[in-house]
C-alpha cells in the first residue's frame, strides 16, 4: 500500500530513525494532518496546541475546527496562518 510519508523519506538522504518521530502536512494553509501526535493540550478556534515526542506544536489562525483526532493522528480545518515546533 502507497504511503505518501514513507515515499518521501525514501526520497531523502538522511537516517530515516531520524523522522519517525511525527509527520505534518499543511495543505493550502486550509488543513493540517498530523501524525504522531501525543495528545491535545489546548482548543479554541484560534489556537490548538498538541504534544509530539520531543516537544509541542502551536498551530494559530481563524476559525480552526479539529475535524478529526485518534490515538496518534488529528486533522484539522480553518484558515491555518501559523505554526510552531517548540
């Protein structure tokens, strides 16, 4: 079965131990998939925040609806207009 995340890694020169720890896609700025998330600290339609392996990332914008969340993946919706890997 394609997966778009591995043929990429493939694509790359890099230890691929490096990139197993999350994976996040923003498409057109409208919505973000995410894989390996360790859970979501905050939700608002302005802000949500969510924990990966050696951090946290705050995504911002306007209207941000979380459309999707299982144990390891969430997908969100709404004008994405900044992230941060903290």
């Amino acid at each position: 079965m394609f997966n778009f995340f591995d043929e990429i890694k493939s694509k790359v020169n890099l230890d691929h131990n490096l990139l197993n720890d999350y994976n996040i896609i923003n498409i057109s700025g409208k919505l973000l998939y995410v894989e390996g998330h360790q859970g979501v600290t905050i939700i608002t339609k302005e802000m949500v925040a969510f924990k990966i392996k050696k951090g946290r990332v705050v995504v911002e914008g306007q209207d941000i609806i979380l459309n999707e969340l299982t144990e390891n993946t969430l997908l969100l919706q709404g004008k994405i207009t900044k992230m941060e890997i903290f």
